[in-house]
C-alpha cells in the first residue's frame, strides 16, 4: 500500500514538473496582456480616441467589427500600456523579445507598414549625394525614401525570368562588378525574396559588401516566417545583412499595416539615427492594436501552435505543388532556390489577368495578384488542406476547358531596363507638366508610378519614357514629366 502511495507521490510530482515545464515555454506577449488589462479595468475616458471604447461610433461599424475590438482601440499613451517613441512600458518589452525572437539587436514595431520603415532606413543611412546600389525590383517606398534623402541610386538589374514575365534573384557577381567600378558606393539595398518567393544569395552579397565597406539593407518583407523553421530559406539577419524590413502583416499572422524593422548585432548603423528617423517619419498616435498585433505575431510563431501552423503550410504548398504536377497545362514556377509557400504558376492558354478573373468569379477564389503571365497564390499559416484540395479541383476543372481568347494589351510588371538621366530628387522637384501619355515617349518622368502589388515601379523620376513603358500605364490618361 505505502509503495502504492509512493508511487501516486511520484506520479504527481511528474504530472506538476511537466506542467510548469510546459507553461514557461509558453511565449510571452506582454503587449498583448496589457490590452487584456486595459479591456477589463476599463476607466472613464475624457481624451483621444473620442468614440471612447466604441460608444460614439455609427452601429452598423460597431456591429460589423465587434464591440471588443473597439473597446481597446486606443493610443499609446494611457492605462500604463507604454509609449513607442521612445519605446517604454509593454511595448519596449514586446520589442526586445521580438529582437530576441528573429535575431536582432534591435526590433522597432512600425504601424505603417513597410514602406516607413523603408523610408526611415534611407532617411537614416543616406544624405544627398552619397552613391547607393538599389535592386531594379524594389519596392516603391524604397525610391521614395531616396527622393527624401537624396541620394543618388546605381542600379544593379535581378535575373529575368522572361517566360514568366518576372524578376529573379539578384546575381551576386553583379553586385561585385557594380562595387569594384564605383568605389563611392556606400550602401547596398536589395529585395529578397522576390514577390514571387524567388531568394537570392545573401550570404554571398553580404560577404562582397564587406569586402567593399558598404552596408547591406534587405527588404525581407515576404520573408518574415524563415526564421521560424529550417525548411525556410535563412533570413538575411542570420546572412550577414546590416538591417532587415519584415511584413508581418503579409505572412506572419499580424493585423495589416504592422511591419517590424531590425537592425542587425554587427550593424554598421547607429541605433540612434533609426530611432530619430523613425520619430520623424511614423505617426504620433500608433495603434495599440496594430502594435499588439505584432507581438501576438510574435509570440504565435514562437508557439507550438505556430510552428505546428507554419507546417501546414509548409506540407500544404508541398501537397499543391505534386498534384500540380499531375495537371495538364498547369506550370508552377520552381528555381533552385525558392520560398515553396509562395506558389506563382500559369495555365496554358491564359494570362494571369483572365485566371484570376476565373479563379474569383466561378469559383469564388481570391488569390494574392495576377501578373502578365501567371498568378500568385499564397500558403499561409490560416489556409486548411481542405482548401488546397479544393483549389486543384478546380485547376483540373480549368485546365480541361476551353476559354475564348482576349487580347489584352495591358501589362503588370514591367522587365525594362531604366535609362536614367537625372537624379531622383532633382527629377522629382524638377518643373513639372502633365501630358498625353501617348506623347510622352522620349520625355523624362517626374514621378513614381508603381502598381502594388507588388510595388515595383514601372516608370520613376529621371527616367526616360519609352514606347516599351506604354502597355503598363493602361490605368493612365496623363504622365507627369519634366518640362521642356
């Protein structure tokens, strides 16, 4: 009987010690229990947000997004829930684990989404005239942060994947020639991976970019899961890179809008001039919903439930790209190195314009974007096998009919190599008119003219326009150019 009870003593004691070993693994969000504070001592308000808690707000908004949601939209200023400039309270907290979290020194929350922190990086680490190597895929807010800043841009071309009418990888042996011409490069500034999940060598152009003492910046934005299971690609903090742009609202579970920044533990930038960038360029009212969004991100990929999340969507894009295979006239996009969660393929017979327009309207699918020639579709962490066996019924369904053929002249994303002519700034503020675009050709654009998605610009200031530009600026009556 004693050994009996001996061993229920000790059974206990197991069952308890697993229990607590269980519960201090669980990721800490204390940006997101602050909130949960807030929501249940809540106070009499007299200050900014004025719906105070969602009572003076139109019904039928408040029916429609929950009274929950509104009863903590508020600032970062009250309830003890810290501040983001500068960073205090919950908010330092779920910044400092989100650096441990993805590998930084330093990880700024950011509520505008990547584009500010694109342009707190160029209006930190360039001033007017310094030389920057940009990749011809980036994303518009990384020009616009250069019209800010001033610096001049060289531009280094990625591979062109013609029949697929889309960017690769960047080259690294073209990164190099670019440095080993034109010493006065001091920052170099790349995309990856590309829109399409396309990766390119990082380690390789970190390591050239060392050697030729300039900084590395990568716009990681699609990339902000890699960090959180080996079948990923490695994230360009680990590769090398001085600081790294990252989305999570695109993939990582966060609400949209919310982007991390990271500078990296062998930065060549000062943690301050980011700081002060990012106070000048981010708004004075943040959203503490948006901010807690990131730190639930955060603490949800670190989470066994995350990472059992990011495996399916892992196993999901494996399942979609082998019955792909099986799919007469379907083609899914494979290079040797790739994010597999990012699906592009295409259909025989179709643009991706006209497949997408399939894909929504007779089977109620939407997808990320249609290109020229194929559409993107994304696994994500939130997607269910059951809805990937239903898209390949439907590819079987598609690839066995016969569509009537549109001629479409528009065009997406466009593979011409810029001639440029005058620096962005100065094109920028140059004299300005607005022209036909159809007599635009020959003259030099003054603006940024990008579809997003993805963002990549297909005319910008200081570039000559050609008669190649004119399919893509179909939404276009007029062009802004310089005046003669």
């Amino acid at each position: 009987m004693t050994g009996m009870v001996e061993n229920n003593k000790i059974s206990f004691a197991s069952i308890k010690e697993n229990f607590f070993e269980k519960f201090e693994k669980m990721p800490h969000a204390p940006l997101v229990e602050a909130m949960l504070n807030y929501k249940k001592a809540p106070m009499t308000g007299f200050h900014i947000p004025g719906h105070n808690r969602g009572c003076g707000i139109l019904p039928e908004f408040s029916n429609l997004v929950g009274s929950d949601v509104l009863s903590i939209d508020t600032t970062d200023e009250f309830d003890n829930l810290g501040t983001l400039h500068p960073a205090s309270g919950a908010i330092e907290k779920a910044q400092i684990l989100a650096a441990q979290a993805f590998g930084a020194r330093k990880t700024y929350f950011v509520t505008g989404g990547s584009t500010i922190a694109n342009l707190a990086l160029a209006f930190a680490a360039t001033s007017p005239f310094d030389e920057v190597l940009i990749g011809r895929n980036c994303h518009r807010s990384v020009l616009t942060g250069l019209i800010i800043s001033g610096a001049k841009v060289n531009w280094v071309i990625p591979k062109k994947l013609s029949d697929w009418a889309i960017f690769g990888n960047i080259e690294a042996s073209d990164v190099e020639e670019k440095l080993k011409n034109n010493r006065n490069i001091k920052l170099v500034w790349i995309t990856n991976p590309t829109y399409e999940g396309v990766v390119s060598d990082v380690k390789k152009i970190a390591e050239i970019c060392k050697r030729y003492k300039a900084a590395l910046i990568v716009d990681e934005a699609h990339g902000c899961l890699w960090n959180f299971n080996s079948k990923f690609p490695k994230t360009a903090l680990e590769l090398g890179a001085d600081a790294v742009v990252h989305s999570l609202h695109k993939t990582g579970g966060a609400m949209t809008q919310s982007s991390m920044l990271h500078i990296s533990k062998n930065s060549k930038f000062e943690d301050e001039k980011i700081t002060h960038a990012l106070k000048l360029l981010h708004t004075t009212s943040p959203s503490l919903l948006l901010l807690a969004s990131l730190d639930a991100a955060r603490a949800n990929l670190q989470s066994q439930n995350g990472r059992k999340m990011l495996e399916n969507a892992i196993e999901n894009a494996l399942y979609f790209r082998l019955e792909a295979k099986k799919i007469e006239k379907l083609h899914v996009l494979s290079e040797d190195n790739l994010d597999i969660t990012k699906i592009f393929l295409k259909v025989d017979g179709l643009s991706g314009v006209e497949l997408e327009y399939i894909l929504e309207h007779d089977y109620k699918i939407e997808i990320e974007s249609a290109s020229d020639e194929g559409v993107l579709i994304l696994s994500n962490i939130g997607n269910t096998r059951a809805e990937f066996e239903y898209l390949i019924n439907c590819f079987k369904e598609i690839s066995k009919k016969e569509y009537p053929k549109k001629q479409i002249n528009n065009k997406i994303m466009p593979l011409i190599d810029p001639e440029i002519v005058m620096n962005l700034r100065e094109a920028y503020f140059a004299p300005k008119e607005y022209i036909d675009k159809n007599n635009a050709v020959g003259r030099i654009s003054s603006e940024v003219v990008a579809l997003c998605p993805p963002g990549i610009s297909i005319l910008l200031p200081g570039e000559i326009i050609k008669k190649e530009h004119l399919p893509y600026l179909f939404s276009y009556e007029k062009i802004e150019v310089i005046r003669e």
